[in-house]
C-alpha cells in the first residue's frame, strides 16, 4: 500500500539511516548508488539549466554548493565550464566530514574544486558568493530550518539562488523503488531514497516557505521524472 503523499513527512519522524551512525566506507557506498540514481535520472539538468541562463560576467562566477555529498554536481558544474569556456571558482560546504574526504577521492581528474567541512551560516568563506546552489540537501531540513536557509541564500548570493531537489508523489516513490531493487542498490539507499521523497516538496510547500522567508519572485518548476526545483536570480 502506497503512503500518503499530501501532505511532506518531517525529517523528524522519519529518519534517514545515512542521517544516523555508519562507516566511512558504507558512506560513500551508499554515494556512489546515489550518484548513479542521479545520472539515470538526468539530475543534474535543472541546475545546469539554470546556471546556462544567467547573465555572463567578466569575473569568475563564485560557485557554492550546500550539502555537496559524493561533490557529483559539482565536478558537473566544472566540466559544464570548461565546455562553455565560462570562468569558475567552485567551493563545496557539507556537515558531514566524511563528504569531503569522499569527494575528494571522487574528483579523479583532479577538477578545481574546493571542499569544506562545516556549517554554511558560520563559515566565513574569504570572498563573497555570487550562487548558492543545493541539490538533494533541502528534504533533510524542517520547515523553520529551510525558512532560515531561504533567508541566508538571499542575504548572502549576490547573483541568485537555486534548490534543485525532489518531487514527492506516487510516481517518484514507485520508479525509485523499482530502480534501486534492479540496480541493487546499497541497503541504506533502498531504505532512504523513498524516505527521502516522502520528506519532499510539492510547489505549495515551496510557496509557503519563500512567503514564511520573505523572498520573492522565486520560480518554482517541476522536472521530469522527479525534481522540483525553486530559485532565484537577482
């Protein structure tokens, strides 16, 4: 029997066990099943969207990314560079201390990349961001959490925002279920992924959120098969 969908689960009551104890090793196990989760999901092409469409500058575009797990968006982001011959200095920010080392040994190619250690609202970075870009990071936030991460991306990118994360429904639920018993993928990401899209948005959750934060002139937009996505540029 399927759950209900109306209403998002809090990250509180349903827990993720990638959230809880593990290895470094079952850590970035359960990366890798995640980042093939994304590439067969074609995950990165919201982001990538959005970053084609803003206005080009002479200065390098200082790139954050929140939450930057196995560091998957951003090596993406690099190559995306380095194709369109657009300027970049990438810097990566994750609470978990095992994201860095295991992004670091990811980055095989040795892209330039900085990844860091800590919370984002107390690092001082040295240098003004001009984008904040999160990907799979706001489900693991309640909502007064994701109401002060909204205030603190307006505050602090100069160019704009945007949240690339899931889409919670019927649909996403079942094709990930399907997908990770195929695959096989690791234990805690058969658990976690359906949790994670049980804890996800729909675009009235993201609404109210932007309101309860004051920001406006998000734009929130669905892409398939399961991403919702809200940003915004300056």
């Amino acid at each position: 029997m399927l759950p209900d969908f109306t209403e998002r689960a809090a990250p509180a009551e349903l827990p993720e066990w990638m959230d809880g104890p593990c290895s470094y090793e079952e850590f970035r196990d359960c990366l890798l099943d995640i980042d093939a989760s994304n590439r067969w999901s074609l995950g990165f092409r919201p982001t990538l969207a959005w970053l084609n469409a803003l206005p080009r500058q002479k200065e390098p575009l200082r790139i954050l990314d929140v939450g930057f797990g196995s560091g998957w968006m951003l090596r993406r982001i690099a190559r995306w560079a380095r194709r369109r011959r657009v300027a970049v200095e990438l810097s990566g920010i994750d609470l978990n201390p095992y994201a860095a080392r295991a992004a670091e040994a990811f980055n095989q190619t040795r892209l330039p990349i900085r990844f860091l250690t800590g919370n984002a609202f107390a690092m001082d970075m040295g240098q003004e961001v001009d984008v904040i870009l999160s990907s799979l990071m706001a489900h693991h936030l309640e909502a007064p959490e994701l109401i002060a991460f909204l205030r603190w991306m307006e505050a602090t990118a100069r160019h704009g925002w945007f949240v690339n994360d899931l889409y919670r429904g019927a649909a996403p639920y079942c094709a990930f279920q399907t997908l990770a018993r195929v695959a096989r993928f690791h234990r805690f990401v058969r658990h976690d992924g359906p949790v994670s899209i049980r804890r996800s948005f729909r675009e009235g959750d993201w609404r109210s959120l932007c309101a309860g934060a004051g920001v406006e002139n998000a734009t929130i937009q669905r892409w398939f098969p399961g991403r919702l996505c809200v940003g915004r540029v300056r």
